[in-house]
C-alpha cells in the first residue's frame, strides 16, 4: 500500500508542462501583438545591366541541334581523337599491326533532351573539315552542310519502333535510359562515307543536324558533362601471322561544339537596356537591391517575391523551358561577381517557353533575404541566370529598373518586431 | 572566528541565493496582462494551513521575524506540480505545469540572533497563448497561427536576520534583491506554407530592490501577534541594454494571529495588503486562516484563502479562493521532513474561471 502511494505520489508531483492555451483577446492577451505587413516594394532594385558570353559554344555542357525554321538553325560540330596508324593485334605481347583499311564506323551520340512530341526526330550526319575550333562560326561551315555532302541521316523514332530498337539492316541502334530519359543513338557508317585517312591518323570531324516534323530541337551531350560522342573504327590491320585481322578501336572527342544561325530578328544576342537572361552565347543580368532598413534589420520575412515583367520573352520549343535562377554573389564585382555556394542564396522559378512579353516571372526569394539578413556584410546583389547555363537556346529578356512603370519589384510579406519587454 | 554553524549557514546563503532551477510559482492566465501573477512566500506547511501560518514559520519567508524560531540550520524546498483548468467563453483548456517556487534557509548565530535566505517567487511571467485569425496576403486571405509566450519570473532573493529582544518581543529584517528573466517568444505559422513562419525571441530581464521589517509580540504564552511590512522600489524591465519599461512595486502590510490553546493544535489568521495600484494594477487584500493539530512528526493541516489579484481586465480585481489540506513526516529524528499538501484554488475575473490542483512536497533538512 505505502508503494502505491509513494508511486502514485511521485505521479502526480513529475515534472510536467503544458502550458499553451487558446487566447481569448484582448482581455487575456499580451498587450503586444504579432503584425504582419504585405507591401510591394516598386524601386528596391536601383542599378541593374546585362552581360553575355559567360557560357560559349565550345565551354557549353550539350551541343545544341535545333531547326526551328524562321527562329534558329543550329548543329552540333565535333572532332574525335586520332586512333593512330596502328592497332594491337595480339593482345599477349601488345604487338600493333598497321591498320591497311576500315570496315566500318559506328558513332555514338547522347540526346540529353529532346521535345517528345517532336515525330520523325531525325539526325543528318555531315563530315567536317578538321580544322574544327572555337572560332567556327555556323557561316565559316556553310559549305559543308548542303545536303549533298550528308554523310546519312537517321530517323531516331523509327530505329526505336523497330524490334530491340536496332536497325539489323543498316546497323543502327537506339538506347533509352529510362531512368534519366536519354536516348544514345548508334549509326553505323561505311568506310566510303568516312574513310580512314592515314595522314590525318584517323582524325575525323563531324557535324549533326536534327530535323523533325515538328518542334526539332535537342540537346546532345558534350564533353563538358562526359557524355561527348564515341567514334568506333573497325578496322583491319596487317598481321604477321595472317594478312590481316579486323580490329576495332573506340575513341572520344577532342573537341566539341555547335554553331548556330539566328533567323529571327527577335532573338538578336546584341544587349540593350534589358535584363538579358540566357541565350547563346549565355547573358545574365546583374540586379542591385537597396533594401530599406527596416527589411534589413528589424523585421522577419515571411515570403518575398521578386517579381520581374517580360520585356522580350524566350523563343523555341516546349522542351527548351527552363530553369531561371536568381543566384546570390560573394562580392559585386558586376559581370565578374563570384556567384555564392550558399545553397540558401539560390531562388528558382521555370520559365515555359509561351510566356508573352508584360507576362510576369517570379522568383520566390525569402531564403535570400533572409539570409541577407544574417549577414549584413554580404552584398545584396542577385545575378540572374540560366541554369544550367550553355544547354538551351532560349533568351528571356525582362524590364529593366529604368522603367519605371515595369521595374522589377520585390513583393514582401514581413512580421514586424515584436514589442518584448512590455507588460 | 565564525562559528562552524555559521561558516555552514553563510555558505549555504551564498548557494541559495543563486537559483537554478524555474521558479514560477504558478502559472496562471492572469499572468498574460500586467506585471504576472504574485508568488507565495511559503513553505509547504504554511501553505497547507492556508498561509496562515507564513508570518509565523521560520521556513517561510512572508515575515522576517519568523526566523527568530530557527533554532538549529534549517533548509527549505517546495516542488508544486499544478493541473490547471481554465474556461472562458465556453472554451475549456487542460494546462499543468511543475515548479520549485521557494527555497529558504536559516540558522542562529547565536541564541537570540538568527539569519536566513533564500529564494521565493515574487511575479510569475510563464503562460503561453494561440490565437488564431487571417489576413489578406496577395489578395486571399491566408488564415495563420500565433502563439505568444513567456517563461520566466521575478524572483525575490532574500537575507533576513531576526532577533529576540525579551521574551515578549521579537524583530525581524531583511533585505530583497528582484531578480530574474523570462524567455519571451512571438511565432507566427501560416497555414499556407509559401508562407514561411517566423519565430522571434528575446530574453527579458528584470530587477528591483526591497526591505523588509516585521514586529512579533507574545503577550500570553499561547499568542503570538506578528505585524510585517514590506516596500520594493520598483521593477525595471530590460531587453538587452535598453529599458523597456520600469514601474513601481507595491508596498506591502500584513498582520496576523496565532493561538496555540495547546502543544498539539494550532490555529492562525492574517491578512495582508499590497498597494498593486503602484503597478497600474488593483490593490489587493488576501486573508487567510488555518489550524495545525498533531505536535508529533506527523501534523495534519489545513487551511483557508482568499483574496484578488492585482492584474487583470476590467474594473474590479479577479478574485482568489483556495482550500488546502496537507501533512507531514519525519525522519532521522526529525532531521529529515518531508511535507506534503494539496492546494483546491479558484480564480475569478473578466469572465475568465481558472481552477487548479496543485500538489505539494517540501522538503526540510535539518542537518
């Protein structure tokens, strides 16, 4: 009995809290109360330009084929390492026989993205010069992509409808990851088309071209990203012990790009006053915030929309949507401002190609600002950008701070300093 | 040389007066407004007689005097763990909370001159609300969550000393420091979660100053009639460096009366009154009564209470009634004193009832 009392007691007497109750206001409320502000600030944005040529071509992580008539013509351009003169042909003493000829070539690409509701996706493969670099423009190259000079093209839908996705006839094939939805497509071509020229080492350069009913634009992946195209040689090479013997031998790329023709006046790379997002070569723009102090210093904020009108909106397919961000710098230092790694001074939104120009975008930035809060060294400065940059087309341009009427604003809800301390 | 009682006695007073533990005596929701609620200066075994007996009871901390009846080193503490009902407006709320609201200690120096301590509550600031209400954001309403709290009290930080004059009369002093802080919390939670919550918080601090003085006559052997005293000279509200707010604290007159018709029954009286109104609050007058029967370890006690509290909404002071009960044991040869008691209280005011059950163990060592 004295142990049931003695736990019975020990019970009742345990430490315990529960002290939270509904509030029955004002009488049994604190004096002070929780305010919560909605404003739109209209010139929180004071200095603000555009920049371009952070991503080049060449630097970009997918090669960008695109034939979107009227809006851009654009191919990928690549030049593979040079297989030598020689390959092993006894793989027990590593003994190399000259290579006297070559069967045929398999080339391998990566589409990284694609519009799915593009049909008849075809890809047109032309032999380059090799004197491939960055400085090629889609004009130094014009005289190797007239159709004659097409190697052969390969219709990507129709490989993929047949059985096992592989064209036994013509020695295509086509893979889907289904897991990151890429599609590598195999072409086979003959040694007629792309022969082995002993002089140049088995260098070869080629250029793709997509075409489609519709809709024609994908992404192939590059080196940048270690998804570059593979160039498999079967050759035959001379052998002691026979004449020859057939083998085969997989090389990259050296180098990688895509050149482009824009056709439309509406997407002219030239920078105005306009906040440049994007593109090719790519543009950000650089925004400065003049934060009142009461944002800086006093108040929590709830959710802060930065909310930028369209000026010129971005031209292409469905598929070339994309991810704008408003990113955080280490220190203005304007074009050149490192861009901070502080995942919380990152602010996304995506952008759907359709949107028209006075269309609004917003970035939802709370995290930016409150960090800005926290650290009040850290420069309230955003660079807008593409993300990732260099693997689309698109360009959007919005309405500088010079506009007034459609200056970017920033829309602030805030909860303002509690009154502690007072009865 | 100090005396090795003495050297234990002003070590102990050093360590008491530093608390470490919560100290609200008890929480209320008439806390929410104004200065909080007023703690009790009492032992568990005064309180179980209703606070009748603090005037008198050395452990207890309501008349300085009192400690003249410390004959050997005392030390005091109280657990309370409270269940709490609070109805207002149809709405029914279940709080409870647990608290170590007092703590004291005393010794003689010599035979007539005995010197205490320790800590009580003087303003309880722990409560928390929620309210729920919405605002137009971006052209809907978006319904939201506040809840307001603060944790924390005032505690007063006491050192008396008593002295007996003649065997008629004795006097009482001491000296209060006013202590303490309460962590203060202002959150708002969207119900829409584009809408990120906020959550601020601040540490308050507060202090004063205060004396006491108390008067014990015995002008029959079973009688005893203590008159005290007490004025504090404000409280100053600090958030960081700045201050926020200071207003003046209450002085304080209590009387009260016991009779001891034999060695195992008691029965006592008192009643006090604070100037509140210093405070911007109600002046309060608290009455109190209760009876003590049984001399050995194990007394059985219980008691009245009643009275207002000082803040509160309205014109007329909320009201306070309490019943009590509550016993006692010894161990070691009274070395060694566990008390326990249970406190019925009842609080009344702007429409708000608040009801509560607390549970009380005190622990006393004698060493």
């Amino acid at each position: 009995m004295r142990r049931v009392a003695l736990a019975a007691l020990a019970a009742v007497t345990a430490c315990t809290e529960d002290v939270t109750a509904p509030g029955h206001c004002p009488d049994f409320c604190p004096s002070g109360s929780i305010t919560g502000v909605d404003t739109v600030l209209q010139t929180v944005v004071q200095r603000d330009s555009a920049f371009r040529g952070f991503v080049r071509p060449h630097e970009a992580s997918s090669l960008l084929a695109t034939n979107l008539p009227g809006v851009i013509d654009s191919r990928a351009i690549f030049l593979t390492l040079p297989i030598g003169d020689s390959l092993v042909v006894e793989s027990g003493t590593g003994a190399r026989g000259q290579i006297v000829g070559v069967d045929s070539l398999k080339l391998s690409v990566t589409i990284t993205r694609r519009d799915t509701s593009a049909h008849n996706l075809t890809l047109v493969y032309y032999r380059l010069p090799l004197d491939l670099d960055s400085t090629k423009t889609f004009a130094d190259l014009a005289g190797a992509w007239t159709g004659t000079d097409s190697l052969r093209s390969l219709n990507v839908d129709s490989v993929y409808a047949l059985a096992g996705h592989v064209d036994l006839l013509r020695g295509d094939s086509v893979f889907v990851d289904t897991l990151t939805n890429r599609v590598t497509v195999i072409a086979k071509l003959d040694s007629a088309s792309a022969p082995y020229v002993v002089a140049d080492s088995g260098k070869a350069a080629f250029g793709v071209k997509v075409v489609a009913d519709s809709r024609a634009s994908i992404a192939l992946g590059s080196v940048e990203a270690g998804l570059g195209p593979l160039l498999t040689w079967f050759a035959e090479a001379d052998s002691v012990a026979k004449d020859t013997v057939p083998r085969s031998s997989t090389v990259g790329v050296r180098f990688d790009s895509f050149v482009f023709d824009l056709l439309s006046p509406s997407v002219d790379t030239t920078l105005d006053s306009t906040l440049a997002v994007g593109g090719m070569p790519v543009a950000r723009s650089i925004m400065r915030f003049a934060l009142p102090r009461l944002i800086r210093d006093s108040v929590q904020i709830s959710r802060a929309t930065l909310v930028l009108v369209t000026a010129r909106p971005p031209e292409g397919v469905p598929a070339d949507s994309f991810t704008l961000s408003a990113h955080g710098v280490l220190a203005d230092f304007s074009a050149k401002s490192p861009l901070s790694p502080d995942p919380s001074r990152v602010a996304t939104t995506r952008v759907h190609i359709g949107i028209a120009r006075g269309d609004t975008v917003r970035i939802e930035m709370a995290d930016i600002l409150r960090s800005w809060q926290v650290d009040t060294l850290a420069p309230t400065t955003l660079a807008l950008r593409q993300v990732p940059e260099g693997t689309e087309f698109p360009e959007i341009r919005f309405e500088p701070s010079t506009n007034v009427a459609l200056a970017p604003a920033l829309h602030v809800t805030y909860v303002r300093r509690f009154p502690f301390g007072k009865p | 040389m100090m005396s090795r009682t003495g050297r234990r006695l002003v070590a102990a007073l050093f360590l008491s007066v530093s608390p470490t533990v919560r100290l609200a005596a008890q929480d209320s929701q008439f806390s929410v407004r104004g200065l909080g609620v007023p703690g009790r200066w009492e032992s568990v075994r005064a309180r179980t007689t209703g606070g009748a007996f603090g005037p008198f009871d050395p452990r207890s901390s309501v008349a300085d005097v009192s400690l003249v009846d410390a004959l050997q080193l005392t030390a005091t503490a109280v657990e309370a763990t409270t269940y709490r009902r609070a109805e207002i407006g149809g709405s029914r709320d279940d709080l409870r909370s647990s608290r170590f609201p007092f703590m004291s200690l005393a010794g003689p120096l010599s035979r007539r001159f005995v010197v205490g301590g320790g800590f009580a509550t003087y303003l309880d600031r722990t409560y928390s609300i929620v309210t729920r209400d919405s605002q137009m954001l971006r052209g809907a309403y978006a319904p939201y969550s506040d809840r307001v709290g603060s944790d924390g009290a005032v505690a007063d930080l006491r050192v008396a000393a008593a002295a007996r004059l003649a065997s008629w009369i004795a006097i009482g002093t001491g000296a209060h420091v006013l202590s303490g802080s309460s962590r203060q919390t202002a959150q708002r939670i969207y119900d829409d979660t584009t809408f990120l919550g906020t959550t601020q918080t601040a540490m308050v601090r507060y202090d004063g100053f205060g004396i006491s003085g108390s008067v014990a006559l015995d002008p029959v052997r079973s009688v005893r009639i203590v008159g005290y005293a007490r004025s504090d000279n404000r409280l100053r509200t600090r958030l960081g460096d700045t201050e926020t707010d200071r207003v003046d604290l209450p002085t304080t007159l209590g009387a009260a009366l016991r009779w001891s018709p034999s060695p195992s029954a008691r029965v006592a009286g008192a009643v006090a009154w604070r100037s509140w109104s210093d405070a911007g609050g109600f002046n309060t007058t608290s009455w109190s009564a209760g009876a003590e029967v049984g001399a050995g370890p194990t007394p059985f006690r219980l008691g009245v209470r009643g009275g207002q509290l000082p803040f509160g909404p309205g014109t007329a002071a909320p009201t306070e009634f309490g019943v009590t009960l509550g016993t006692g044991k010894g161990f070691s040869g009274n070395r060694a004193l566990v008390d326990l008691g249970l406190e019925r209280l009842v609080r009344k005011g702007g429409g708000l009832t608040e009801t509560a059950w607390t549970v009380l163990v005190g622990l006393t060592i004698r060493p």
